[in-house]
C-alpha cells in the first residue's frame, strides 16, 4: 500500500450486529474521504459466539476476534473500546474500558439508567479516556447546519422545539419480544430507542431541558418470543409468549432553560414510517424543518425574507458550505444514513489523535439520561417533573 | 329570475369581518353548486356602526341591516341567527336567539367558559331550534373522506392521533394587543382560536378524549394596542402598551376513551406557517395526514398494501368518491378554503328544511369548551385533569 | 337591497356546460370579492334545449333564457357575449356579436384554424369591441406573481421554458368519442384543449415563439360514441365506434424571440396526473416552478441568495403581495381553481367599464392559434416551422 | 485478516479524479455488504503526473502505482481496466486493453463518436473479455424496482417517457472551458454528459429509440480557459477566453420502437437544480416517477387502485424487495449517490466471475452512442432522423 505515516488508532469492537456493521464500515471510510490526523485500525471484534464473529469479522475487515469481551480490553494492542451491544451491558464493558485506559464510545443509550450512566462517566473522568457516545443523527449534514444557523444567531430566539420520531417495524402484533421490547435488557422502549435520539437533537440545537411532562404506552402487550435477526428484522417463535416490558410509544411536553417550549414523540406503531426522525423548530427571525428519511434536505424560513418571496427554502445539504459533506460528491449527490456515522466517528479519532474530547460525550449521554429518567418518572407520577441538571 | 319554489330561509347574521365575509360568501354559493332543499335569503345584517354595517351589507349582497342585534332577533322575517362576533358575545346572544326560536350557528369556540356553552346548550335544547357551532375544516373533503376510511374501518385501532396548527401572524413584537389577544374578550388565544379546531377534528375523528395535560405560553408579554383590520392584519397605536393576557401557544398530551394516544400543538410563533392545520392518524391498518394549507390533499397508508408498493398515496380528494366535491369541477381542480364554509352551511340548511340536527352541534361545541378548560386548568395545575364528559 | 350606483353590464352566455358554471360563479362572486367598477348582470342564458338551457339558468342564476343564440345578440339589454360552447362554433358566434357592438368573451382556443381565429380578430378590430379569450391560468396568483418577477428582471435573461399538462381522464378505451376527439368540432386534442395552455402561458411569461417542431400521436384510434356529461366526465354507447381524429398527446420543442428554448408536452394519457398543468423557467438569475393541482404556490430559486442557503423556496402565493388573491382571505388560506375566472372576468368588466383593453385578447387568441397551428404543419412535415408572427 | 478463499480481481484504473473515486470507494464496499464471488483488489492505479497519482493512490488504497496506462494494461497481475479519464481517451484504452484480454469497465458516454464506440465494440467481442459502460443511474434501487414493475406488465403499454435531466454547475459565465466544454476531449456537452444518462434510463426502462428530431443550444460562447479541480468544480484563469464548442442544454423527442412517445432534455443552465435527473414513465396501467436528487423515493400510481384511493404512492425504497438495497440497512434507513457505483461494480465483478455478461455493456454503450449521432445529426439538419439499430 502507498503510504504516509499516520497516527495510527486500533480499534476493538465489542458486538457486529445492525451498529457493529454501522461503525466497522464508517472506520473503513474515514481515511478514504477525509484528511484525518488518525487512521482506525480494525483490530479486534469480540462477540460470544465463535462462528458468528468470526464470520462477521472476515466480512467486514476486523483483523483478529475475541469470545471474551474482558479479553478484548486487556490487549495491549488497542486503543479504543467501541461497544454495540445491548443497551444492559454498556456501563460494566466502558466502566471496565475506561479502568484499562482504553478511549470508549458506546451506542446509545448510553446505559440502563441514570445511576449506571453517571457512574460511567465518574470512570472516564478518572482516567481521562476521550469517550463518545453514539448519537449519529446529529451528524447529517443538515443538521450540523441548522445548528451553525442557530450558532449565528439567524433564528434568533427560539420559541418551539417539535420532534416526532415515527417507525412502525413492530406494529404486527406477531413481530417477538426481542431484547428491544425488554427492559431489563433495552431499559425503556421507543423512548431510549429512538426518543433518545430526538433528545440529542433538541440538546444539540436549542439547549437543555428544565423540565417535562409526559406518557408512555403499550400497545401490544404480549409477543411471541423471538430474537433480532440482522437489522430491525426478527424471527419469532411459535408457540411461547411473553410481556412486552417496555413502551411502544411515548410523548413529552419539555421547557427548555432558555424558554422554548418542546414536543416530543416517539413511536413504533405510526405506520408508514419507517424511519421518520423528524424536527422543527420556530424561532424570533426563522425556522427550520428537516427528517432523517430525506436527511440531505434542510427546510429553511427565514422571516426578514423580502415580502412576497417569503417561504421555505428546500435546501439539499450537499455544498460545500454544508459541514463534512464537501469531503464527498458535487452538490446535488446525495449522501445517506451511514454517512453519519462517518462523521461521528471520524470527530473521535480526530479526538484521539489532538487530545481533545468531542461531542456528543459521555456528559451528553449522562444529560440525555437524566431526561429519559424524567419521562419515566413523569409517566408513573403523572406530574411535571425536573430534569437534573448534571455537570 | 327563472325558478322553481324552495324552501326560503332567511338569515340574520350578526357581525360582518373575516368570519362574515365567509359565511356570507357559503350562503350565496350553496344553491348555485348543490341541489338544496333550501334556499338561503340574506335577509339581515346587524352590526352597531351603522356605515360600516351598511358598507358590508352592500358589498356582500344583504337586503337590510341592524344596528341593534337585539332588534334582529326580534324580527320575524328571520328564521336564523348567524353569530360571527368576537367570543365574549356568544352566549348572550345565542340564548337570546334560541328563546325567539330561531335556529342558530355560531362561531367557534362555542363560548367563553364551559359553563357558558352549557348554558346555550340548555338554550336551544329548550326551545328545539337547529344549531351548529362553525368547525368549517372537518367539511374539508379530505378530512370527511378520512372520516369515511376511519367509519368503514380501513385504519383499524386507532394509536395515535397527531395535530399542529401553526400559525405565526402575531410573532412581531408590534403587532397590536387585539381582541384575539385579551382573555375577557376571546376567552383564550390560540387554544380557543385554533387549537379548538384541532380538537374539533380529533373529536370527529377519533372520538372523546378522557384526559389530558398541557401547557400554555405567553412568549411576547405586552403589545401595543390596537384593532382588526380585516382577515388577520391589524393596525397598532403608537405609545400605548398593554398585557397580553392569552396564551401565544399551546400543547397537551391527551388519552382519547377508545386508548389513542394524542399530541397536540397551537402556536402563533412558528414562522413560516401561515395557516398549517395539520393532522396525521396512525392505525392498525393505515394511517392519513392532512395539511390545510394543501388542504385537497389526503396522504393514506395502507399497511396491507403490496409489499414492495407500500408508500403513503398523495390523493387529490378532488374525484367523485370525496364528500360534497363532486358539485364542483372535475378531478384535479382545486378548491379552497372558502368551500369549507359551504359545506358547512349547506348541512346547516339541509338540517333546517329536513328538522336533522347536523353535526358539528352546539353539543360539539360544549364538549369541545370541555377540553379547552381541562387544557387551562392543566396548565395551571401542572397535572394530569380528566376531560368532563358532557352529555 | 342596499346600494349604490355601479355601472351594471349585462351579460349574454352561450353555453352551459363545464365552462358555462365556471364563468357564471365568477361573474356573482367579483362584485363580492372585488371592488370593480362595474358591475355584472346575469341577464340571459342562451341554448338549444329549452328544458336544459331553463333549468341551467334557473340553477346559475340567470334571469333569463334563449334557445337560439342569434336571438341573444340581437337584444338590446346585453352587453357582452360570453361563448363557452365547443370551439367550432366560435368564430360564427363571435364575428356576428362583434357586428352586433357586442363586447365579446369566449373559451378557448380562439378558434378551429388561424384563419378562423384572424376572421374573429378583424371583426372586433372594426366594431371596436372589448374581447378577451379566456386562458384562466395566468390569473393563478402565483403565475401573477411569477409574470411580475420576470418583469422585475428578478430571474435575469431567460433560458429555459419547459411545460408539461398532464392529464388521464381519456385513458380508458371505453371513454366515449366526444366532441373534444373530433376534429371537426374542437380542432385538435390535447394540442388546442390544454397545450394551448400551456402556450398561453409561455407567452405571457417569456415573450412570443419564432418556430417549433413537434409530433402528435393518438394511442387510441377508435372509440365507442357518446356525450360529454358534465365536467370531463361522459356516457358511451355500446355498440357503436367512430374514429378519434384527434391528438391524445402532443409534445414540441420551441425557440422563443428572445432566445430562450422551450419544451412543451401535452396528453390526456398520463395516468395519475388529473389536471397536472405545470411549468419551469430557468433564467440567468433565478428559476421558478408551478403546478396548478397545487397552484397556490410557486417554487422560486434566486442564483444570488447566499450560499449555503440556497434552494427553491415554496411561497404560498397568498399573501397581499401577491395579484389578487389579497380580497380574499388571509395568508395561508388557499383558492382554487374557480378563483382564475374570477380574476379573469374582474379584468375583462374593468376593462369594458375603462375602456381598456384587457389580456389575453383576441389577438392573444390570434398568436396563440399561430403556435397550434405550426405544431400540427411540423407534426405533418417533420420539420421545424416558423410561427407566424401576426400584429 | 481472517477470511476465507475467494476469486481475487484484480483492478488496474486508469483516472483518479471524480469518477475515479466513485469506483474505488465502491470497489471497497462491495465485498463488506455483498456476498460476492469475487473479491476485487486495488492493484494500480494510472496517472500522467507521478505526483498526484500517487497521492491518490495513497488516499484510495490502491496498492501501485502507473505513470503510463499502456504499461498499465501490460502488467500481467491486472485482470481488469477500468477506464474514467476524459471521453476523447476511452477508445484507444479500451481497445488496447481488449486486446491485451482484460475485462473493461469505462465511463459513459462509451467514446468520442458511433464509429468509435463500434470499434470498441469489435475489440471486446474479438477478444471475449467482459464489458460495462458505467450507466450507473439505472443502479439506484428504486429504478432497478422501477424496471421490475415494467417487466412484469404492471405499468401495462408504455404510453410516455419523459426525462429532464437538469444541473446549473456552469451558469455563471465565469465558469471556466473546462474539457467538459470542448468539443474534441469531450464530444458533447450537457448531450453526452448527461443526457446520455437519460438515454441509458430510457433504453433500460422503455425500449429502443427509433427516431428523434432534437435541438441543442450554447448560451454562453466564450469562456476564460481553466481546469477542472474535483467533482465538477473548476478554476479559471483571468485572461485568456476561449470558444466553448459543445452544447449547454440540448433537448429531443423520440419515438421508441415500441410506440411510446420520449421527451427529453438535459441542461446544465437550470438554475437551482444541483442534479435532478428526474424522469416519468406513463402506461396503460399506472405510471412512475423518479429523481435522483431524491434517488430512494419512487412514486407509483397503480390505475386499478380503488377509486377514492386513487394518487401517487411514495415508495422510500429501501425494503427488502427493492433490488440490492437489503444488504444495507432497515427501511427508511437511505443510501446515497455512491451507492449506484457499489451496485454496477458489483454486477461488473459477478459477471467476471461467474463468466456472464452485465449490462449496460458496451453495446448499450454503442446503442446509446447511435442516439447521442442522431440527436447530433438533427440538430444540424433540423429534421427527423432514424436511429441506427446496432446490433
């Protein structure tokens, strides 16, 4: 191979299902778009059965594979631990990872509750790993320029949050009681699942969330058991039935510390919606609107347009004032859901490499739980309440 | 004029701006497009400026005015009342009207304060006149064809039931302290105004809703003062301010009896939305979106639709199958905002020459105030509050 | 009634059908909406079935009726001739109103043949008639709005015009062959029906074309007899065929006088597209985009908005900048289709009651049969043909 | 790496500017998301200037480097040529790598002229090597779906193809003469560019094309002389102008051997239109539309859908049953641009393998070359011209 020298990151991946295949093919991409200062190695990928990683690891590049997750975290040879599996293990492995100086990023949520979170985030403090956690949607190009819009002040004040995030993949009441529907394993349903990622968003763009009110649902409350099989498919059992212990659907009311009002809702039972992770938000001087199922498209307002040309402007995120997107295709060449975790994980190896700690971090997953904590808490109280404030 | 006899009914309506003019307007389009049994007369136009009154009367097409709508109803040549007047007006003069056995409509909300829609219901159920409170956007023939999908069970269970309506004509700081704006003349701002139109069509839709919590927000304090000036401008004085003293925007998380969850928003701080009454229902077996501001447009998913062919269908509700359309043109030509009126008014006189009382009734009206005042005492109590069930 | 003085015009239909209910609802609609100068009187209606032609009028509003139209134009109490019978009867009609002293309307095309329609305009150029040609869709407000951007110089030197019509009512094979399939009743098919639409509104907005070439095609040759029923709807017999002699779908490249390249389509046979009239223009400094199922909005591109904000903006053309649609309602309510005649027919009575001359004339009428013209020669020839440029 | 013994390809590519990057990034990909026959391997990579093709090869992951492409073809451990210079170069390349027995990809348009495109042709069925030209449109899912609806009657009869094919990337007359610009390195302008791409749809949609009669335009003559510099951003020098010899925009209408009527248009002068490839197919028995800008949507009317439920489905597809896109990730979960590059390589690396021949090949490289003459061929003599039907 051609080459310079680069700092070179091995990476150990822990899990290779729907994520672990997101994040080995975004380590793959990096240093072919972009001019990083690192470059990832795909090291080792750890996963309890054998056969399985070890298939997993030929098809998607990982050098080497480990049964055992600890053992994973003891080699010597890696620098970052990169955990995607069920949400139940996240804060043993990073707290682990973190013990053995290893720079961590999770998938999200980044724990079960807030008490777990909280004590994964006093490990990387202590021993001063750079740590992420893995809310990608942030990362489209549209939104990381919604966000400069609302840096640069051209929304001004900001009155309404407004995010619903729509699936329907388990509307059939036959689909199984996979650890999704758990929540000894997945802590809560559409809310951690997905209602997470509208939470990034809100506290990526407009701020943090003083308090809340809101409801969780279940729609269908026993399933056939079953496992997950690849993607968001699954494969259910006959015969035997279990309890869905998690919501199918939740929405809040949030007030924002500086004031804005927000709804959110997150469901899987809105058919037709696939994927509809969508926001808008409504401020002093403009608006803005954008969902993930077009994610290269930024709807725009802006209220000092001249009257009579006032509108949304349809903007396709694909030039080169647009953030990360300029590494790829003329405008007009769209990017997709993947790209995402390019970027995501390309600001942690770049983190790695200049010492500096990147966002969303473990202290945005911490703030992220302590809202689902809220909703949880609002949903059994059936009251406002607030939402900690951690720093 | 060539004609044949039909049943004349000669109408006395009070108040002449934007609401008016659109009811004037449905009144001398119903017999030109459908085949009534009723022929609306404008009989009588009462206001208390007696050079605007008369002004309006010519423009639009009335035979006589009134200064006094006190003396309207007294008039014998008036079979109904038509109330257009800011809110406040309501009862007093719907329980007038009722008492001189005139069959009356009245603008939305009903009234003031639930005890004052009750108070007009007990009215008209006494003297057994026809009524109907103006909830013009369920006559949308997207939404009535919605109606019909929901009747013949084409969405199965009901999950969710989803509405924003957006507006954002006040957003500037000086646009003036109108009677949209103070708590005594309109009861509430964009809860009553237009958050009572979206309940109106989840009541229609979906059915009753048991509880609810909400929150209402006041984001520009104080305004210059300041009147109408026709449709939704308005003119402001220079020097004197005063308290806004209704909500700017609204949202609640309601649970409908049938176990839909609900989300609902009413703003006039989302710029760039003129007029976004917007809806979407998700069920078990399909799900619909509706947007006003594309108002002949009824986006419909159905989950067993062919699997590779599901999408939502972007229909023109504009065929022969969509309620009240098919008087107009031919498949594809649009019509407006105005038609809601006439499809409205048209089943008001239908109920009129047929003795059928038409819906939305001034029943809908109370138990629409119903949910308005379990919105403000939720906002106030910071709890979840039941919705009285009115009978 | 209460009123002033206005000068009342009166006016003489001929015809009733599709375009008949169409201009009378405009006629009673622009006094309401508009303060006009003048003022229109339904004075008579004329057709050959006296029992339809009755109760049409009756229906319509008309205070009278004439079962022969040579009658109608010689009464002294009518002003103006409105024609919406089938096209070959247009220039009979036409000719002998004008020689009447009539002001004189008719649907369009003009005419059968150029030379029919340069009869017509000779006959109003001598007896000094007003007279309009009735192309309704440049009075959308948003094909206003975008004529006055053009004129603004806000999109630059144009380079392209690109209309497509669409439609699908004839689709079906067993939709019956009526007068608009017969040549020697409506001239041509797709080409006169909506492409001269199309034309019409390539000329008001880019200016005249010097020469095209084109095909025609007519997928399905013969068809079951029968009537048109109302609207496009029709009835067939069932036994008996005739040939179609008409178009179904026309498509022709043009050169405008300025410059600017044109593609135009044309067709009955575009499943899904109702009334799918839609148009681009691409100039040096901005484009725009229409579509009158959703006519209400224009899509505006301006090449010197700042970068990263660039996109189409969707304007939702009613607001008080925008032509005519400020009498109406308040922004964000939407018109539809009805509303073009009215702006229409509001032009044409100004222009009798100033005696000015209103667009689209007769001579408008003329150039626009020039373009059918030479479409069907090049469809003949094969080659590109110069449009006659008449003055 | 673990892994397990697979055909190894090897690839020898000549060019590293924007198509060069799209191939080897898909090359990379394919054997992480497919289950591939063959494993491709960046062997060497071709460029004139040490330099940069070394750069390039570092950042691509190409293993070795050229500095002449014939010594490129006479390396013995290359097993493919894959050619993405500029249009004037492919003919000598390609033969010469025919004849040396590599399997050839190149970019489209296929060559400079017919006769070229024939002589490649020749040279690969001589020396049986396997071929694509690199039409990778027809590789985005919902086209690939698209194709399969046709094929299995759904659309019935094919009454019309429509294809604008619109980009603005030159608009500003400061936009240097790049080689996209001149005649001689590039054949044609927006023609070949990317009108060649609509051609390459319809053919693969609809059918062969039996005649045209078309036109092309240079609105802007003279250019400052300058270079490409990545993706289809350029530099201009300040001085010096030159003549721009190629089309801006050029614009056809067909007829395909099957009856169906084409329209077609392809500019690079349609401002706000970064690269909308868009096209719509009507049948008999329902219609499609597509636009790359939004390539994972496809809307489908169905004309035996239930009436009242009749409109355009929009169909994301990115399901199961929408070719390739499953290897990727859930519904609603979008791909991109690069994406139709990973599925042509691929198709190109399985016929390798498994000794069958992909499409498009370069006969449809030479069939689409024949349309590309006859549009020529039109525009210079301003009438009909018949297509060579090469086979």
């Amino acid at each position: 191979m051609v080459g310079l020298a680069k700092q070179e990151i091995n990476i150990g991946m822990i899990g290779y299902q729907f994520m672990g295949k997101a994040h080995s093919h975004a380590y793959r991409d990096i240093p072919f778009f972009f001019d990083s200062e690192a470059k990832p190695v795909l090291k080792a990928l750890a996963g309890r059965n054998e056969s399985k990683v070890n298939k997993a690891a030929e098809k998607m590049g990982w050098e080497s594979t480990e049964t055992d997750w600890r053992r994973l975290i003891e080699r010597e040879d890696i620098d970052v631990i990169d955990i995607v599996t069920p949400n139940h293990t996240h804060a043993e492995m990073a707290i682990a990872a973190a013990e053995a100086g290893k720079h961590i990023i999770t998938e999200k949520p980044l724990a079960l509750t807030l008490e777990e979170a909280k004590a994964m985030y006093r490990a990387i403090q202590k021993n001063k790993v750079v740590h992420m956690v893995c809310h990608n949607y942030r990362f489209a190009p549209a939104v990381q320029y919604a966000k400069r819009l609302i840096e640069d002040d051209r929304l001004g004040r900001i009155y309404h949050f407004r995010a619903d995030y729509l699936q329907d993949f388990i509307m059939d009441p036959s689909f199984p009681l996979v650890w999704r529907l758990k929540k000894e394993v997945s802590g809560s349903g559409a809310l951690g699942d997905i209602g997470a990622h509208s939470i990034d968003l809100a506290r990526f763009l407009v701020g943090e969330i003083s308090e809340l009110v809101g409801t969780m649902e279940t729609f269908v409350k026993k399933r056939p058991l079953g496992e997950m099989a690849g993607g968001l498919n699954a494969e259910a059992a006959k015969d035997q039935y279990g309890e869905v212990t998690v919501d199918d659907a939740v929405a809040f009311l949030a007030k924002f510390s500086n004031g804005a009002l927000g709804t959110f809702e997150a469901t899987r039972f809105a058919g037709g919606n696939r994927n509809k992770n969508k926001l808008e938000i409504n401020g002093e001087k403009g608006s803005v609107r954008w969902d993930m199922e077009n994610m290269n498209l930024l709807d725009v307002y802006l209220t000092d347009d001249e009257p009579g040309l006032q509108g949304f402007r349809t903007i396709n995120c694909t030039e080169e004032e647009h953030p990360y997107v300029g590494v790829y295709w003329p405008p007009g060449h769209i990017i997709g859901y993947e790209h995402t975790f390019i970027h995501l994980l390309y600001e942690f190896l770049q983190g790695i490499a200049k010492e500096s700690q990147p966002s969303p971090s473990f202290l945005d997953g911490v703030r992220n739980q302590a809202v689902l904590q809220a909703v949880e808490q609002s949903a059994e109280s059936r009251r406002w309440v607030k939402v900690e404030q951690f720093d």
